[in-house]
C-alpha cells in the first residue's frame, strides 16, 4: 500500500494520498466488475479503467457527498455498463443448450464463445469476505446474472450481495428507490428462471473434504469412488467444449473415456475458485523414470449436503494461466 509524501515545503503528494485511499478497495472493485462481466482480464481492465477516471476526478472529489468507497462505486457501475454495451453475455456450456445424452460421442469444441471465466479466490478479498459471499461468486451463479440486462446486474449485485440500501442504489444510479426495488423484484424473478437450483452453502472446510476425496479417487483412477461422491443429478462441463452431461451415471461414462484416452497416472494440485474448492489435474507424459506430469485442466467444484452437484473443467490455456500453476509437477 502506498504511504504519503511530501515534497520539502511539506506539501502532500497527491498521487499518494489517492493510492492509499483507493488501495483498498481494489479487489472488491475487482470482484464487482467480475460478476457485471464474466471475465477476470475484463474486470482488471474495468477496474484500471475505473482507477484512472478517479484519478483525473480526484482533485474535484467531494467527501461530503460521498465516501470513497460510494464515490469509486459510481464510476465502476458506469465503466461497467458502457463496456457491457459491447461485449456479449459469457455462459458457460449449460446455458447454450440441452445436455448431451451419450458422454462417448465426440466433444463439440466452441472457442469462438466468449466463455465464463473463473476467477482465483486469491485475486479476491480476505479469506473471510471470500467465505461470506462464496454463494454469489459460484460460477453458476454468475453465469445466471449473465442473463439478466446491464441495470438489473448492478442493481441486484449493489443490493443482494453488497447489500447496498435502495435509496443508496438509487443515488448511485441517479435513478429513484423505487426504480430500484422494481428493478431489483425484475432481477430476482429472471435469476429464479435462468439460473440453476439454490443449493445451502456449507463450510468451506467441509466442501474442500469432500474434493479432497473426490482428488484422491482421481489420481488413483478410481471410477467407482469418484461416482460415489457425486449428487445423482451431478453436472460436468467442460468450457471451450459446449457438450455437458447431467447425472451420475453419464458423468461415470464420461471419465471412462478420460482415463481411457489419456491415461490413469494422475497428479492433483489444490487449489480454490469463485470461493469454491478446485484442483489442477496433472497427467503422466513420458516414459520410465523420465516422465513428467503435465498440466491439463483446472476443475472447480459445487458441493451440497455432502455431494458433487457440479464439476465445471477449464482446459484454456489463458485460463490456467490466471492461476500461476506450473506447467509440470
């Protein structure tokens, strides 16, 4: 964080008093402009783009019309909604279309989709901030905000996960509390519709057990433990592939395949995403005692009541990148 200067006569630097009041709120600046847009290396040019407005504002900045925080928020909510009148909605495979009914039929490859993006818990806020709105970072659930109209998007992040008031939201978007409460009722009743079944979110200590036997089965290849950990209705996709599957059974069928096709020597990395458990899954190449594990996919988890109700896999290499993974292990 930066620290404030002077120069000799005594005279603060103005370029660091702005760091040291805006500092902190860099990343849930970074966590709002991710779930209006879908995209983290969006949400960082969103938020540089935010920063370097308040900068060239700051010297007309009035603290007794709004605190920072409020004032930052504005001009992030207007950076946002002037870039989403440009960018298409980013989904993930399960919002294109029906799933696929056979898991041995060739994959369906899309990247012309400009697909949903996870983001790394450790770009976020504190661990404890992270664990409190871990509902509303789930990829599933960004994904359904995806659907909703710009406005309605800031208006149900401002109030159901900033918790924001109506007549805050409303000065935020020169607009009245009760174009608020109306957008906000609009919003809920889309996101009930487009968006997949509510699930009770548990500790995070008890969803990442529940992966850490899911990676565990993983490496050994073990098809008929990993089936055991999964939700009867389980969802696996696979973002830049549009096909997905739904259930236990074609999800089984499914890694058939992967072990199959690639192998069942296996290393699993740790890691976490959206404020869900994930891991980054290694698979052997090479022969003998010169073999190397190569990375292949991230995977990010929904977990409920016990079970893996979800598994969305990430093999795009910008992707993996954002999580500073080593190539080999």
């Amino acid at each position: 964080m930066a620290t404030i200067s002077s120069d000799p006569t005594g005279v603060p630097d103005p370029a660091a008093e702005f760091a040291r009041r805006t500092d902190p709120y860099r990343r849930e600046l970074l966590a709002y402009c991710y779930r209006m847009l879908g995209s983290v290396h969006d949400a960082e040019d969103l938020v540089q783009d935010t920063l370097l407005r308040a900068w060239r504002a700051y010297d007309r900045y009035d603290a007794t019309r709004a605190g920072m925080r409020t004032w930052l928020y504005r001009i992030a909510t207007n950076v946002c909604l002037t870039a989403l009148d440009t960018r298409k909605r980013r989904p993930l495979p399960s919002g294109l279309g029906a799933p696929d009914e056979d898991p041995l039929t060739p994959l369906n490859y899309a990247p012309e989709v400009p697909w949903l993006q996870p983001i790394p818990d450790a770009w976020l806020a504190d661990p404890g901030q992270v664990v409190a709105s871990r509902g509303t970072l789930r990829l599933a659930w960004v994904a359904a905000v995806q659907y909703l109209p710009a406005r309605q998007r800031a208006v149900l992040i401002l109030r159901d996960v900033l918790e924001w008031s109506a007549a805050e939201t409303a000065a935020l978007l020169e607009t009245t509390p009760a174009a608020v409460n109306s957008a906000l009722q609009r919003a809920r009743a889309r996101l009930s519709t487009a968006g997949p079944a509510e699930h009770e979110v548990a500790e995070a200590a008890v969803d990442r057990a529940v992966v850490d036997r899911y990676a565990a089965a993983f490496e050994k290849a073990d098809i008929e433990a990993l089936t055991a950990l999964l939700a009867h209705d389980a969802i696996l996709e696979m973002p830049p592939v549009s096909t997905w599957f739904v259930g236990r059974d074609r999800y089984a069928a499914f890694m058939g395949w992967v072990y199959g096709a690639n192998g069942t020597d296996w290393r699993v990395v740790p890691t976490a995403a959206n404020g869900s458990p994930a891991m980054a899954a290694y698979v052997r190449t090479g022969p003998g005692d010169g073999a190397v594990y190569r990375l292949h996919t991230l995977q990010v988890f929904d977990v409920a009541e016990g079970r893996i109700v979800r598994n969305t896999v990430f093999q795009d290499p910008e992707v993996l990148a954002l999580f500073d993974l080593p190539a080999h292990v």
